[in-house]
C-alpha cells in the first residue's frame, strides 16, 4: 500500500489508506454519465452492491459524503417526529441536523461508549409519537457497535416507523444484511472501510420508506429518493455523478467479491482482535463495553493518563502513521486506532510495532 510515495498512512477511523490500485482506477479515462458507457459501468456493480447490502433492493449512488445520505433520509421520511438515537458524535449530531431540517426531533440520550438497544427505543416508540428513528450503527467516535439484529426484529414489530441506520464505519466490516433486518434506509460512505477517497455515499431504502416519501412533500431534489429511483431504472443518476470514484467502488468490489464477504468480515475481526490484544498487554481499557465493542476501530480508554499528544507525535515522526487522539468531548481520555480496508496482518502487525515503540519513548 503507498508503495509510491513515502506519505503519513491513515490508522485514523476514516479517511483510511487508498490503495495504488484504487488511485488508478480513480484516473480511468472520463465518459459522459448519460452515455451507454456509463450505464453499463452502474449496471455493472449493481449486483455486487445488493449483495454487500444484502438487498434486492436498488443501491443508489450519491455524491456526496455520508452527511448529504443522512441529511436527506430526514427530508423525505419525517413527517411527524423522529428519535435520534444519540450515544456519540455522529448520532448526536443527527439530531441537531433533523432540528436544522424544521423537523420535529427528540433525542435518546445515552452515555457516550454505551450501545442503543432495542428496548430502549422501544419505550419511546411505543408512545406512537414518532414516525422515523435514526441509529448509527458503529459509532466511530467511540468505537461502539449497537446490535443491529435486536433493532432490525424491532423494525419489524412496528412498520409505521420507519428506521434509518448509518453504518458509515460498520459497512463491509460486519454483515449488515438490509433485506433480513427489514429496515428501511441503511447508509454508508466511501472513505471508511472501503477504503476509497471521501466523496461518495451509498445507500438502500425500503419499499415502506419509498411509499413514505412519495407522501412527503419537501424532500427537496438533490437527495430525493424518488428522484433517485426514477433515474436507477435508467441505470443513471439523477445529477452528474463523481464517475471517477465509482470506477474505483467497481475495483474495489471486484477485490471484495474475489476475497470474499464473509473472509473479509473474517479479515477484519482478526485485524481489531490483534489491536485488542496490544490494547490489553499494555494495560489499557477499552472505551466500549465487552460485547459491543467495533471491529472496525478501537477506542482506547487512557486510564494510564498517557500523552497522547506526544504519543501520536513520536507516531508520525519515527513511523509515518497517524492514528488519532479521540473526538470532541473525549480527546486525551481516548485515542483510535483503525483496522479497516486492505490491511493485513502483516501491516497491522506493523502498526502495534509503532505503538510499542512509541509507548517506550514516552
Ligand atoms: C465518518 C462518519 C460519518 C460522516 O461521514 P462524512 O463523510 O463526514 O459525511 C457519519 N457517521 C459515521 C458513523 C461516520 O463514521
């Protein structure tokens, strides 16, 4: 990886390392994205997305980062209240930008480095005060993994409420199987594990929630689903869409499909375990509790009080990477260290190398 540039490798949770075979599908030649080059190109992935996915739904291409995904699934499908499950910066944030949207929103507040459970949004629900709730799945700023299976099976008791889940970080690491959990919208980005350049969302959206929005009427245009389906059955998009990165999503699937999903979801748990491993010789504690801990990233706990500043310094000074040093409110008491993409046991293997010797110097 980076072979060609002697550059500072990303082991923070997104933007990750890009490979050189991605850079060079980023620079496949242009082609008109109403041309039939370009709809064999969508046509082409399609497959391979709804398998990811695990859908029979269409998977729609945004561009735009995750944000724009999240921001929209807002704007086409609360019509009354939604509950913005909160238990970190992402999912906190989300309800600040449903606020932003004129909607109607509520919080469930739970401590940072705790999972949301189903039981919990139940409680809410229950009262029939809300249409839409919102759940990030892998709270990258805590390293926290909610269990979507208990959230999916609630989904299911009640079809009035429509359930967006973000999976921006959890995406391709674990299975996020949209079609059996019977959720209605699931999201993702291009710069966490599927290790391309930020700039692309992805998403699936359930007939009820495609039924919600046609009832909606200020969904806008940019991240209008309907407008999104209706381009999907031309293969197209509904704007110009960032072709280059999508030439490198079709190489990168290729590689998913040739190591296979399940191997790669096997790749990926082996990946954190040895970060675990490191996190726990060293006499450190985990931010997230045991069983729902990410295994995209780890969110160190700094019960040793170390400094984390100077420990990322020596880091990228004596071993070009960078990992980062916790996120808001939990900078200094956290630092994170990615696993996700292409790495190896060999790289990461490299990486806890870093960490050792580092940590010896501070
Ligand atoms: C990175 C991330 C986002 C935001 O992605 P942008 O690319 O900045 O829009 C949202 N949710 C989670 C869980 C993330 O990790």
């Amino acid at each position: 990886m980076g072979a060609k540039t002697d550059h500072i490798r990303l082991y923070i949770p997104g933007p990750i390392e890009v490979s050189d075979k991605t850079f060079e599908a980023l620079a496949t030649p242009m082609i008109g994205h109403r041309s039939k080059d370009f709809q064999s190109l969508y046509a082409g992935i399609q497959p391979m997305l709804q398998e990811a996915f695990g859908t029979r739904q269409p998977v729609f291409l945004s561009t735009s980062s995750a944000w724009g995904v999240m921001e929209g699934a807002i704007r086409n499908l609360v019509k009354t209240k939604v509950l913005n499950c909160c238990n970190g910066a992402f999912s906190d944030k989300w309800l600040d930008v449903s606020r932003r949207c004129g909607k109607e929103a509520e919080a469930l507040q739970v401590e940072w480095g705790q999972p949301i459970r189903a039981a919990q949004i139940e409680e809410k629900i229950k009262t029939g005060e809300f249409d839409t709730v919102t759940l990030v799945h892998n709270e990258t700023s805590t390293g926290v993994m909610s269990p979507l299976d208990e959230i999916g099976e609630l989904s299911r008791r009640y079809p009035d409420v429509m359930f967006i889940a973000d999976s921006v970080s959890g995406f391709s690491v674990v299975p996020t199987p949209f079609d059996a959990l019977g959720i209605d919208v699931l999201l993702t980005g291009s710069q966490k594990a599927l290790a391309l350049p930020p700039g692309l969302g992805l998403f699936t959206v359930s007939d009820a929630a495609f039924a919600r929005a046609e009832t909606v009427n200020d969904r806008g245009y940019y991240f209008d689903f309907i407008e999104f389906r209706a381009n999907q059955k031309n293969d197209m998009t509904p704007s110009t869409p960032v072709i280059p990165h999508i030439y490198a999503l079709r190489s990168k699937l290729d590689d998913i499909f040739a190591e296979g999903l399940e191997n790669r979801y096997a790749r990926h748990a082996k990946l954190n375990a040895m970060v675990h491993d490191w996190v726990s010789a060293n006499g450190f504690e985990f931010f997230a509790p045991e069983g729902f801990r990410s295994k995209a990233l780890t969110c160190v706990s700094n019960n040793r009080g170390i400094d984390t500043a100077a420990f990322l310094g020596l880091l990228k000074t004596n071993h070009r990477i960078a990992i980062d040093g916790g996120y808001g409110k939990i900078k200094g008491k956290t630092f994170r260290i990615s696993n996700m993409g292409d790495e190896t046991e060999e790289s990461i293997g490299g990486v806890i190398a870093a960490l050792d010797d580092s940590l010896a110097k501070l």
